[in-house]
C-alpha cells in the first residue's frame, strides 16, 4: 500500500523526468488505473514506470482514489503542503535547539575571555611552533574580538583554501560590529581568490588597501593582541607568537596605521590596480640601497625574483649606469627622493 502524503518523511524527494511524464498522463486521462496502458502510450518499460509511479505517490502526486482502484493526480499545491509540513517543523525544532544552546553558552564567553587574559604570561609573549596551534589560536581570537581586528598580508593572491576557510569568520566578526581592515600589496589585486574575498567582506563592511611595499604578516586584535610569524627554519613548518605586551602591540599598530594612510583602496569590481611607474621604481631604488639581496626586496614588493631583476635591468638602462650603487648615486643627483634618505651612501641596514 503507497503511503500517504502525511505519512512521508522530511527527506527530500525529487521529481524525476519520467514521472512527470508519467503524471501528465495522469492528468489527461484522469488517473492512472491500468499501468500497462500507461507504459505502452508513453513508450516505457513497465519497471520504469513503476518506479515513476513509486516516486509521484512518494511527492503525494499521486493519491488512491475512494475504492483503492485507482491513482489521481493531487493538487501540487496541497503536496507541497504536506511534503513542508515535516521539513518545517524540523526546523522549527532546530531553531529551538539553537536558542537553548546559545542561552546556555553565550553567558560563558565573558568568563573565558576573563581567564584567558589573566593567564597570559608575564612577559607576554607565547609562542606556537605548529600551524594547527596558531590556526586555533587565531580561530579563537576572531570570536573574542570586540572592536577591531587589523592585518598586513604581504605577498601576492593569498592562497584559495585559505582565503575560503576565513571568510565565514571574517562576515560573522563584521556581522557583530567588529571593524575589519586588511593591507595587502598592489600584486594582489591580479588574484582572482583574493578579489573574491575582497568582494565579499567590502560588502559586509570590512575595509581593504595596498601598498607597495609590506613587511611580515601581522594581526592585530583590539590592539591588545598580535600575531606574528616566527622565523622561517629549514624543514619545519612556520609557527607564529603570540605578544600581549602593550607596548609592543602598541608600535606594531602604529606601523600598521603608517602603511595603511599609504595604502590604496581596494576595489575588487574595477580593473586590476596597477602602481605608478615612478612608484615602482622609487621603491625599488630604496630598497637597493639598504643592500638586501634580491629574493628578499622582490618578497617585500610582492613579485617574482625574475620579475624584480628585470625592473632593476630597466632601471639601470634608464640612468645609464651598471651597477646598483651608481643607480642610487644617479637618482640622488637627478633629485629623486627615495623617501628614508637622500644620501646614496647611508646604508639602510639596522
């Protein structure tokens, strides 16, 4: 015996083309009495059709008439009726279960927060050498946060997985007021997974820029806690330490503030940025002059080490010198102000 649109489960069912095949004959002829009839007209074996039969009486399309010796065809509107009766009320049951569950933990994150401060270490600064740490650590943070919560993402395009992984907990941050700013490079803006979730977090509120230049990945929660990345080792996976000294996160966000007035805002629906010529060249110029090697200059700028030698080639072929110190002299002669020092020969190592 079919069972009736009341007795069917909340699971979804889903029409299939045969059965609505099946029910329009249905409806032309006024039921389906004599399958054989139906199979034969439609041009089906009588295994599909029975299965197209199963599948309308399990959507409450089909119902037995009075006598039991015959299908109709039901009103979709009142199948659908009862097939969202149960749905419907599972989610009312959920929706319940979500409040209690709330009312019972919410209370509790005033507390943690509390404990969590006060067991900081002395001379704050806790340091976590596995990535699985930091990501936990860094998952927790987000939910403590209150006010705001500033980064610098150096590089180019952050990595998809990443960026798909932090963008439900960057709107949730937003949804609750929390302030979100991020600075990345200027070569970020060719990536299509970080235009993504510029995208979707510019639209929640969040604010992004970029600059040419960067320095290591940094986060800043309420300027009260700050992330940053240990020292890269051979052969083991960068961890990152966590610093709650005030004075300390205090000037990282300071630095933060100084990179972002230089930043440009990040518009992921217009064409890609791309920096001035003359931008370019000047950064590349001071930072020639602090005697970084070339791998370290062309991370800072966000670009490949091939990318970075090629600029300098140009650079030296539109001054007319051959070497990096005769550019940094030549530049300073022609008066281009490389922002830290004017002087060729001050070296900028600290």
């Amino acid at each position: 015996m079919a069972r009736s649109g009341t007795q069917r489960g909340a699971s979804a069912l889903i029409l299939e083309p045969v059965s609505l095949s099946v029910y329009e004959w249905a409806l032309r002829n006024g039921g389906l009495r004599d399958t054989g009839d139906a199979a034969a007209e439609l041009g089906l074996p009588m295994g599909e059709l029975t299965l197209a039969r199963d599948n309308l009486l399990e959507l409450g399309l089909l119902v037995s008439s009075t006598d039991g010796g015959e299908l109709l065809p039901a009103d979709p509107a009142i199948a659908e009726m009862l097939a969202r009766a149960p749905l419907e009320q599972e989610i009312r049951q959920r929706q319940q279960e979500l409040a209690r569950m709330h009312a019972q933990l919410r209370p509790l994150a005033p507390l943690f927060a509390e404990h969590s401060r006060a067991g900081r270490t002395s001379d704050g600064l806790r340091s976590f050498d596995d990535p699985a740490e930091v990501r936990r650590e860094l998952s927790m943070m987000t939910r403590l946060c209150t006010e705001e919560m500033v980064s610098i993402q150096p590089g180019g395009g952050r990595d998809p997985d990443t960026l798909s992984s932090i963008v439900a907990e960057s709107l949730s941050m937003l949804e609750r007021g929390v302030r979100l700013r991020t600075l990345y490079q200027h070569t970020a803006r060719a990536s299509l997974s970080t235009q993504a979730y510029v995208r979707s977090v510019s639209v929640a509120g969040a604010r992004i820029r970029t600059t040419a230049e960067a320095f290591d990945r940094i986060i800043v929660f309420d300027r009260e806690t700050a992330f940053v990345p240990q020292p890269r080792a051979a052969g083991r996976p960068q961890g990152a330490s966590v610093v709650t000294d005030p004075t300390v996160v205090g000037f990282l966000y300071r630095m933060f503030e100084s990179l972002w007035e230089s930043g440009r805002p990040f518009d992921a629906h217009q064409a890609e940025f791309q920096p001035s010529t003359e931008e370019l060249k000047t950064s590349i110029l001071r930072l020639m002059a602090t005697g970084l090697k070339d791998e370290v200059i062309a991370k800072r700028l966000g670009m490949a080490t091939r990318t970075f030698r090629r600029h300098v080639k140009d650079i030296t072929d539109e001054l007319g010198v051959e070497s990096r110190f005769q550019a940094g002299f030549r530049a300073w002669q022609l008066g281009i102000s490389l922002g830290e020092s004017d002087d060729p020969g001050t070296s900028g190592t600290d």
